[in-house]
C-alpha cells in the first residue's frame, strides 16, 4: 500500500532504496509494468544474491509475469540451472505455466527447451518438474520420447503413465509390443 500510495502522488519509488523484502519486490513489481529496462537487473541482482529464498522464488514470479525477452531470457537461464537448485524447479514449473498460457502449439520454443534441459541433467527433480510441465501441457510427443528412452524406471512409469492418461494410449501399444520390461507392460496395461 505505501508502494502503491507513492506511486500515486507521483513519488518515485526506488526499490534499491527498500529495506523490506516485501516491498522492494512490490516496488520491483510496480517497475517492472512501468519500466521493465530498469526492473529487470533488479530481479537479476536479486536472484543472484544473499536474499532469501522466499524473495528470490517471487522474483522469479515476477520474472515469469514478464513477456519482456529479456525477462525470458533470465527465466531461462535460471530454468537451465543456472543458480539455486530449488529455483531451477521453480523456473521449468514456470516456463511450463507459460508454455500453458501462451499456447503448447504456439512454436515459442518452451517444448524445446525443457527437452534440452532433461537432456543436460541428471537431478530427478529436475526432470520431474519437467515432467509435469509437459503433463499440464498435453505434450505427448515428448512425454512418448521420455517413456522410450529414460534410463530410470520411475522417470520412465511416470512419462508412460501421464502418456496413458492424456488419452495418448494408441502410442503407448507400439511401447507395450517391443518392450521387455514386466514393470512397463504392466503399467502400459493399467
């Protein structure tokens, strides 16, 4: 509210200037409609400093609000795995509510890049997380190619699994007949 009453009269708010996490992110915020070029590095300084991790998922929240590219750009470098490990799952959860929002079919790259994120890591989580993301999307195409070729059996159950349940179950047949693994079958089955 004080952010915002400042604001009104015409004060210029400085989210540098903030000592309350709170309000330097509604400050940030505030900015980033009005002057995205400055609010940007603000989040960026943010992300990469000593605040604490509540502070920096909502940065990343703000971040994400942004279709500025290089809002994105940051979002992505982050979803990459480029800073806290915990934020990396909070950045893909976001590329993947984006991806949802501006249209799975769109061609705006997200499908892409959470396939060379998967491809890059070996952290579960992360690749859980990107699971997910092409669960909420519908995204069979790479939900099949995770189910055909993930060498960890619960990674593999999972992207069969959210496959079956997004009505992808003709593809999963092709799975069932060349597949060994009693486990996979009998999850195709269910």
């Amino acid at each position: 509210l004080e952010v915002e009453v400042k604001q009104a009269s015409g004060q210029n708010v400085a989210p540098e200037s903030e000592s309350d996490e709170d309000l330097k992110l509604m400050a940030i915020n505030g900015l980033t409609q009005s002057d995205p070029e400055r609010a940007i590095p603000l989040l960026e300084n943010l992300l990469k400093g000593a605040q604490s991790p509540k502070l920096k998922e909502r940065a990343l929240f703000v971040l994400a609000q942004s279709s500025v590219p290089k809002a994105q750009q940051l979002l992505e470098q982050v979803a990459r795995g480029g800073g806290n490990p915990d934020l990396q799952v909070k950045a893909i959860t976001y590329v993947g509510v984006a991806r949802r929002r501006q249209g799975a079919g769109n061609g705006n790259g997200n499908g892409q890049l959470l396939s060379e994120i998967y491809a890059s890591t070996n952290d579960a989580n992360v690749k859980r997380a990107i699971l997910n993301a092409y669960m909420a999307n519908r995204d069979t195409e790479h939900l099949l190619q995770v189910a055909k070729t993930e060498k960890a059996p619960e990674l593999r159950l999972d992207a069969i699994r959210y496959v079956g349940s997004g009505g992808g179950g003709d593809a999963l047949v092709a799975i069932y007949s060349s597949d060994q693994e009693r486990q996979v079958k009998q999850t195709i089955v269910e």
